[in-house]
C-alpha cells in the first residue's frame, strides 16, 4: 500500500494549522508583527514570537476585513403625489408612478400593483328586520375581482352579504345582509370577528 511521505504530510499539517491561525487570529496581526522561519527539516513556521535576535517579519499579505460604508437612502411615497397609480405600469426603473406623473417614488411596482387592499370601513347598525350592511374600501390602485362579504354571527351558520362584482380603485362599495327569518336575526350590532372579506385577485 502506497503512503505519502512524512515530509509532504508534516508540511500539509502546518499549512493548514498556519491558515486556521491566521483566520481566527486576524484582529491581532495587524498590531504584533509575524516572524517566518524554516527549521533544520526545512519545515515552515510562522511565529509572533522572535525567533532570533536578527529575525525580521514576515512580509504577510493585507487582511481585508470587507468595511463597507452602505448610505442610507431615503425612501419617497406617492402619499403627497395623489396615490399609486398602478394603471400607468412599472416605470423604467421596476418603480410606481404616482397618480400625478411623478416618476421617483421608491416603491416597486411588482410589489405594489398585483393586488387590491380591502377593509372593512364602517358596519351600519341593525334595522328593524335585522338587516345591515357592511361598507368596503378598496386602499390600492388595483381593482378588486368578486369581492365577498361572509357574515357569521356567533350562533348559526356562514351568510354571504349581497353586493357588487368589482371594487373600484381606491373605490368603496356597500354589502348588504337580509336575514331569511327576522325573528331570528341577531339584535347587536355585528362585529369585525364576525365578517370576513375575499375577492378573486386578493392576496
């Protein structure tokens, strides 16, 4: 069985203990100087310590530590240009373009214009025969698909509410529940736990 000699393996052994030192030892090279000499072997070491009074230090590459100063950049809404304009596309850059033209809003579009936003603005108190409604806003420039409104008070069974089949940008629409049998019908106002809002292109 063949072997590698002593002496290449006895030289593998010391590169590989001189890189770990000089990876986990860095911080300190730059203030104590290195000394390199090579014994009666003809092994290499490396050393902080001065080996001989007329040793001089080893000419050792520089350590790059990677300090790099990042700038800050300050970010730019389309709050105070009327709003997100998603109907114009993408600018040149992957950016929005605000409703009024301006160009350098710091928002991406992809991110921005794939979706509607809808909330829950107001819930309307409960008539006589227990019908309310239940007002949604549309926060994107995105128009909302087959938006739905599901009412489940906490005794009986899931109700869609009846109301439009899109949700204009920035738009608002009005859902409207009738219950079946108005003896039954829930007297207290329903609440945001009770309601859920979907819609086809929602994310």
């Amino acid at each position: 069985m063949n072997r590698w000699p002593r002496s290449f393996c006895m030289k593998t052994a010391v590169y590989l203990v001189s890189l770990i030192y000089f990876v986990f030892y860095a911080p300190s090279l730059n203030a104590t100087p290195i000394y390199r000499y090579t014994d009666k072997n003809g092994v290499v070491h490396y050393t902080s310590k001065k080996p001989s009074p007329n040793a001089k230090p080893a000419k050792l590459p520089p350590i790059n530590r990677g300090d790099i100063k990042l700038t800050k950049r300050k970010l730019i809404s389309c709050s105070s240009h009327g709003g997100i304009d998603c109907s114009a596309g993408p600018d040149r850059d992957g950016s929005v373009i605000c409703r009024d033209g301006f160009t350098r809003a710091s928002a991406r579009y992809r991110f921005s214009c794939n979706s509607p936003k809808l909330e829950i603005a107001d819930i309307s108190d409960p008539g006589e025969n227990g019908e309310f409604s239940v007002f949604v806003r549309n926060k994107k420039s995105v128009a909302a698909s087959k938006p739905a409104v599901f009412y489940k008070p906490l005794t009986g069974k899931e109700v869609k509410l009846k109301g439009p089949s899109t949700i204009e940008p920035f738009g608002m629409a009005e859902f409207t529940y009738k219950p079946n049998n108005p003896e039954k019908a829930p007297k207290k106002k329903a609440t945001l736990a009770e309601l859920n809002i979907t819609c086809a292109n929602c994310p």
